[in-house]
C-alpha cells in the first residue's frame, strides 16, 4: 500500500466517515468517540511526519515490501 493512500485511510476514519463507501459512521460506531478520533489523529501526525522525512527511494522499498 502506498503510504499517501494509508494516510487518506486513516484521515476518513478520524472524520468518522467509512473510506471505502463515503458513509458516515453512526453515532455509536466507536469511529465517533472521542478517544478513538483523538488516536487516529495522533496516528496521522505521526503518518505524515514519518513519510514526509523519508526519501522517496525508502518509500518505494516500504511500499514494496509490506506488499509481499
């Protein structure tokens, strides 16, 4: 998987929203509480720090690696 793809996956999910059908998760989803949300934003910070210190020669490896 491509790391920019894994970041739009998680982002959906921290906006409480489904990333494969655009629909919104329930209120009672635990994609709507708020501990949930705060993880997942931590977890995109960390994403987006982590890809965007890398060289894009390493992400090619990553990607390619965590395919097999």
């Amino acid at each position: 998987m491509e790391p920019d793809r894994a970041i739009e996956i998680v982002q959906s999910l921290a906006d409480g929203v489904n990333p494969f059908t655009d629909e919104r998760f329930p209120s009672t989803s635990p994609y709507q509480q708020a501990d949930t949300v705060r993880a997942l934003h931590l977890a995109l910070e960390a994403m987006t720090k982590v890809t965007s210190s890398m060289p894009p020669e390493s992400l090619l490896y990553c990607t390619s690696s965590l395919s097999t």
